[in-house]
C-alpha cells in the first residue's frame, strides 16, 4: 500500500467522507490511540444513520448512538455479531473520550478490527453490488521516529572521539582533571532516546548543567523561573536570554548585561535553569511515551485533556476565585478549556493574573477529571481512602541518640526535609535510590515513591512530579507525589529504618 492509498478507499463510490475520515482513523492507530478510539464512534454512526435511512426508520434528530443502536437492533436489522462489535466500539470510543489513562496500540487494534466487520457488513448488505470489500488487513506502523540528521552527527564524532581516545582505567584522579572533566562534553550513551544526547554544557562557579538536544533552540518562558523571572524579562529585552542557545557556556558575569542586579542573580538562575531542564526531559519523555495525547503542563505536574475536558466552558459557573482570567480569555475569544494553551504558565500574561492564579485553574481543572485522572495509576484505588487531613506532618528520628523532628507541610516537603536531613548525617540513601524506593510501609507495590527516573516500574510516568538536588551524589532524585499523607509517612517511616534510624509517627498511631 503506497503513501496515495489506504485500506478504506473502496468506500469513496458510497461516500468519499465516510472513506476519508476512515483514513483518517488509520493514520491515528499509532500516533494517537486516544483519537483513533474516540473519532471511531462518529464513523459508526454515520453508518447507523444510513442504515435507518435506507430502513425508512424515522427518529428523533437528538437520538444518540447507543439509542439508536439498540433501536435497530430491537427491530432485527442487526445481527449478533454486528451488534457486538458497534457495542464494542461505542465503549472503547466512551472510554477514551472521558478516561485520562494512556490507551494502547492493541486497544485502537481492537477496535479498527470492529470496524471491518462493520463496514464489510454495512457494504454487503446496503452497498451497491459493484464495491468488493477485500480481505481484512492489519494497519501498519509508521517508521519510528530516529535521530534528527544534526544530532546524529553530534552523536558520531562523539562516539569517534571515545574510539580514538578510550577512557583510562580507574585511578586516582587529580582535582584539575576532575574539574576538566566535569564542564567537558559527556559521553554519548549508544542506546540514548533522540533527542536527548548532551549537545553543551552550562556552567557557574565548578557546577555544570548539560543541555540536551530538544533544549537547544528552547525558549525560556520568564514565567517558568519564578526568582528569576523579572531577571529573564530584563536579559530577554537586551537579547541575552530568550532562549537557550543565547545563553553563554558561563554564567558567571551575566547579571552584568542588566543593570540593578548582581551574582545571587546568576546563582539563582542556574539553580531554576538546572530544575527547567530537568521538569523538560520529563514532559518529553511524557509525550514520546503518549504520542497523540494532549496534554495542560503547570511546572512539574501535568494533566491529560481528554475529550469531555475539552468540551468545559470557561465560565464563572465552571471555575471560581478567578473572575478576571475568565474575562480576559472569553475576550480573546477562547471560551472552552480544550482552546488554553498547553502551558498554563503562559496565562500569567494576563493584566491582574498572577502564577497564584493560575494554579488555581489548574487545580480546578485537576478536580474536574476526579477520579478519571487517577485512573492513569490504577493502583491508585487502594490509597483514595479519607485519611485525616493534618494541618502539618512530621517524624520523630533518634540517630546515634540524638533526638531530632522531620516536619513539613505537605508530602514532598517533608520528604525533601528529610533527604537533606539523611544527607546531612551521611547515611547510604543512594543506593536505595538507586535501586528504587517502592512507595508504602512494604515493598508490595507497584509504583516508586522516589527514584532516579520519573518512571514506575510497569513503565508508567509518574502523575505528580516534584524533584530533589542531591548534595552527596549531584544526581536529581524524583519524587511522586500523587499519594495521601498517611502513605507518604509510611514510605517515609520505612526508609529511615531501613537507614538505621529509631522513627516515631505519631500521626499514625491509631489509624
């Protein structure tokens, strides 16, 4: 099948936009089994339709599908196997329009396997008897996506720099060379997802920060930075820092190029530039995961839009405490949820709009998906329970029989609390991070509380983001956060013993 082809072309002689839009649904499968599902739905009842238009039936113009679905079936116009499938394609196509988990290649399979069954049906019975309905074939996968031609090339000389000059054995290394090597260009991993080989390095004062290359043309939206957010604003206007390939492989100095400001500036912006990049990989690696989806991003969290959200007007009665926002947007003519823009962040543009206000929204847009959201996670079902909600949460630790309280107030604050804490009295936390720290009292479950990547062991991305610096390793620890308090001390809890440490959680006596 040639690139002018397509399996459903013998469908243009009945109807060229029922054949087209079946095309569509083809190229969908695998770039986005989301849209595949939910389009499929309008593909059989456009079929339903003609079919009581062919049987004389007449009918409300609001029947909906499964109406009318059932209304040709009680009149004996379909067949077992007939009602089974459209049944079938209803469901996944309802599924997908409302659910905000990630729907597989096999799912849109399924349902394209239906649709055959439909059409072949729906041809051979009110077609005319000159269209042949051919043998059922699988859709084929497009070419998967490989490096671009620029970082292929980075990827090759770097190779052929490891092949010309291998690295040494393990040995003693002098301090100057550790510094060489820490702001030098990094290895190149053969098995790198594209677009993330490090193309440069942006350093201040001995720390440095490896830039990848889906970054390396990225505009830095001011809004992303929040201490540095006026800083950016100023640099951007002197055409110093709108975006990342403008930035000096130093930023020791670059306070100097504004006036009023000075290095705590700098310091800032590297250690904000350093939490931007690392929130970017993982809302790339997102979207490589869930290609087709569609995604609200707000700093490190992020919410799927499915087709029901999108459909939300933006409206006082919909979305409350932030009356100028709606305004502002329905002025600029974007009255439903699925017309925002995918950075929420960018809305802070608005007069009166602050990044208070936008969380707001996006909390609000949160608590619309209710448990459809969760449903990214199943595992989720077992920890919705109403736990009490305490105003502060903390741990009691006794170390070498020095009694000290781990507080904060929410699940990551404490947690990161406590990282630095278990840094700061030098136990081994590394390597349980590194094999990764199940989350809950027992190591049972299904999903990390904290690991190296933002990646749950059945290969899901973690719903809530937030991150941690370590001091000891210079690694970037990530934390889930999608859990309840009581779930959040557990894991807390189980770690410092695990760590050699006496733990009390009073909070939990008694639950």
């Amino acid at each position: 099948m040639n690139s002018n082809t397509y399996f459903y072309q013998f469908l243009e002689p009945i109807s060229k936009e029922l054949a087209l839009l079946a095309k569509e649904l083809e190229n969908s499968i695998f770039s986005s089994p989301r849209t595949m599902l939910t389009h499929s739905r309008v593909f059989i009842e456009n079929i339903l339709q003609q079919v009581t238009k062919e049987e004389g039936i007449v009918e409300d113009p609001r029947t909906g599908l499964k109406e009318r679905l059932d209304l040709l079936n009680e009149q004996g116009y379909l067949i077992p196997e007939i009602r089974d499938a459209l049944h079938l394609v209803r469901r996944m196509g309802n599924q997908a329009a409302h659910d905000a988990r990630m729907f597989r290649f096999s799912e849109a399979l399924l349902s394209w396997e239906a649709l055959y069954s439909i059409v072949k049906w729906y041809v051979e019975v009110y077609g005319p008897v000159d269209v042949t309905v051919p043998e059922y074939m699988d859709p084929s996968p497009q070419a998967e996506r490989g490096f671009d031609m620029s970082e292929l090339e980075v990827r090759l000389k770097g190779l052929e720099e490891l092949l010309k000059n291998p690295a040494p054995q393990k040995a003693e290394v002098p301090a100057k060379a550790e510094v060489a090597a820490a702001v030098a260009a990094p290895a190149v991993e053969v098995q790198e997802t594209p677009g993330f080989t490090p193309i440069r390095s942006i350093t201040y004062k001995g720390k440095s920060l490896q830039i990848p290359y889906f970054l390396r043309d990225a505009f830095l939206l001011p809004q992303r930075f929040d201490k540095s957010e006026t800083f950016l604003i100023r640099l951007g206007a002197e055409q110093e820092a709108r975006i990342m390939s403008e930035l000096p492989g130093n930023l020791e100095g670059l306070h100097k190029n504004v006036k009023r400001y000075n290095e705590k500036n700098d310091e800032q912006f590297f250690e904000e530039l350093g939490t931007f990049i690392e929130e970017e990989k993982v809302r790339r690696q997102l979207t490589l995961k869930r290609q087709g989806e569609l995604f609200f991003f707000y700093k490190a969290s992020h919410i799927v839009v499915t087709e029901e959200l999108k459909k939300v007007p933006l409206t006082a009665d919909e979305f409350t405490g932030i009356p100028s926002l709606l305004r502002q947007l329905n002025e600029d003519q974007i009255h439903t949820v699925g017309q925002l823009p995918m950075e929420l962040v960018i809305l802070a543009k608005y007069d009166n709009v602050g990044v208070g206000t936008v969380e707001k929204l996006f909390d609000q847009l949160k608590s619309k998906m209710g448990n459809k959201t969760d449903q990214v996670d199943g595992d989720f079902a077992t920890e919705r329970k109403s736990f009490k909600k305490w105003e502060s949460l903390y741990v009691k630790v006794n170390h070498n029989g020095v009694l000290s309280v781990i507080e904060g107030s929410s699940v990551p604050a404490i947690w990161k609390e406590a990282l630095k804490w278990i840094e700061d009295h030098d136990l081994p936390l590394h390597d349980m991070v590194r094999a990764g720290i199940i989350l809950g009292s027992t190591d049972n479950g299904k999903r990390f509380a904290i690991a190296l990547q933002p990646i749950h062991p059945d290969q899901r991305p973690f719903t809530q983001l937030h991150t941690y610096h370590s001091q000891l390793s210079g690694e970037v620890y990530y934390l889930e956060t999608k859990i309840n308090p009581k779930s959040g001390l557990e894991t807390l809890g189980k770690v410092l013993t695990r760590l050699g440490v006496e733990v009390d959680i009073p909070l939990l006596k008694g639950e």
